[in-house]
C-alpha cells in the first residue's frame, strides 16, 4: 500500500472533499484524486462515495479512514519527538483519571519531579470523557473499551479481589460458597444500572447489597470494621491483604480481567507532553512493580 496515497486519502475524508483538501494542504486537486484513485484500484475497493454536491467515505473507506489517520498520527508524533528529543518539554497538560486511585497521585508527582516545567490541570470523574469537546489531551480509562475515534495504551491489567475481615466471620461466618453470597451482607460499587451481581469465574452471582457506593474508600472502611463483604482494586486492597487486617474470599473464582489504559484523540497528533506521559506512566508502573502479581 502507497503510504503518499494513503496519506492522501486522508487528508481528502478529513476535509469533507478534494477542493477543502487542496486548499489546507496546497496539494492540487488533480494529485490528490489521481492517488486516491490509484488506493482504490490497489485494494480494489471503493472507498470515497462522490456525487456533485459531496465527498463522503464508504462504509469500507471509513474503517479504513479510522485506523489510517491513527497509524499516520503515530507516524507523525514519531518525527516530532524526534524534533523534540532535545527541547526541554514544557507547556499545558489537562488529564482526567477516576476518583479513588491514590496510586496515581504519586506517579504524577513523580512525573512532575521528572519534568517541572510541564504544568497539569487534573480532572477526577467517573462521568465518560469526551476528549475533544472537554479539551483532554490524555483520559484514563478502566474497563473494555468501544472506541475507534481514540487511541489507547494499556497501562496495565488486573482483576478484583473480593474480600472479607476476620472480625467478619465472628458476627456473621462466612458463606462457602458463592451462590451463598445473597445470604450475607455485602458492599458493592454502585454502576446505577439496576440489579446488582458479582461475575465470579465467569458466572454472575446475584447481591442484595446492604450498600452501594460508588466509592471504594467508604467500602474498604466497611470492610475493614468486619461489616461487609466487598470487592476492592487489588492495590487498594493490598496493604490489607498484607498485614491480615483483610482476608481474601474466593480466590478460586476470579472476577474478569480490567485495563487500565490512557487514551487521546485520534483526530490530533499526540504532542511530545502527552507522549512523555504515558511513556512515564508504563515505565513507573513496571518499575514500582506496581500490577505485579494481581493479573
């Protein structure tokens, strides 16, 4: 595949036409239709639906369109980093993570020591970002991800660990088994989507939570006060399973595998910030050792 004729075709869709196109770029018209003709007889597929009043994509041309402008923004972010490599980064950069994720307050000091005259505008939330209209340049994300008007980094994976304290087991013992769940009282996050149930080794087990909360702290503290059963983030549960002050229920029956993964608009070129970040971000949480062990 002509990478030229690639790149042009994209420029063509990004400008809504071959005119709009010519125009932004001082490519002729004549060189821009003459590539994007020799892309389609290449892949033998049309890609641009043309009538007298528009240029549009084909259903073929837009999935094409979605991961071309990726891999051509990747391409490009290469040569500014490389422009860049020896420039001390400075400027702007606006992030947003979820709440409850102490973890990652340290490695964004650590991040700051590391390039002080990078200034960050934090934004926690658990509503779903939209990166360009909120102006992110860089969102966390946990969970699966329905995306293709973004590109993602997955930081990392683990899974939750459902957990219980020994003062627990003396007011209430302890279920054996998980469809014996609904019997005791739990604490669970509060999705704000109905029923309530824990996907355990990948059956879903029905709660009738004593509490939900979409706050991990306030269920860690339940917890750890022997009144609850709850799931927590396994570095947020961590230090407790350490020291024995939290137990580990169900070890046999794992909750499903979550990313952890940054995000940032396809339709810009990751800007050397936004890539520094989230090359400190992979190489913090690897150093720190941080996931180990809790895939």
């Amino acid at each position: 595949m002509n990478l030229n004729s690639l790149n042009m075709f994209v420029l063509v869709v990004r400008h809504a036409g071959f005119s709009e196109a010519s125009r932004k770029t001082d490519i002729p018209v004549a060189t821009l239709s003459r590539n994007v003709n020799e892309l389609e007889a290449q892949l033998g597929i049309r890609l641009l639906e043309r009538t007298t009043r528009q240029i549009r994509p084909t259903r073929e041309g837009d999935v094409l369109y979605q991961f071309a402008e990726r891999g051509l923004d990747e391409i490009d972010a290469g040569r500014l980093a490389l422009i860049d490599a020896d420039e001390q980064l400075k400027g702007k950069l606006r992030l947003s993570i979820p709440g409850d994720l102490e973890f990652w307050w340290a490695l964004l000091r650590a991040f700051q020591l590391s390039y002080p005259n990078i200034v960050l505008e934090i934004f926690t939330t658990e509503r779903r970002i939209d990166l360009v209209a909120d102006g992110i340049d860089v969102v966390m994300r946990i969970g699966d991800l329905k995306t293709q008007t973004a590109v993602a980094r997955e930081i990392a994976a683990y899974r939750h660990v459902l957990v219980y304290a020994p003062a627990f087991v003396e007011k209430h013992g302890l279920p054996q088994h998980p469809e014996q769940l609904t019997s005791f009282p739990c604490g669970a996050w509060n999705n704000r989507q109905g029923g309530v149930s824990w996907n355990l080794a990948d059956k879903d087990y029905a709660l009738t939570p004593q509490i939900q909360v979409n706050d991990f702290a306030h269920l860690l503290m339940l917890a750890l006060a022997g009144d609850i059963i709850t799931e927590l983030p396994p570095l947020f549960a961590k230090p407790y399973l350490d020291s024995g002050e939290l137990l580990p229920l169900f070890p046999d029956y794992p909750f499903p595998r979550q990313s952890l993964n940054l995000l940032y608009p396809s339709r810009k070129y990751l800007s050397p910030l936004s890539r520094a970040y989230i090359d400190f971000a992979l190489e913090y949480c690897k150093r720190e050792g941080l996931f180990r062990n809790v895939k």
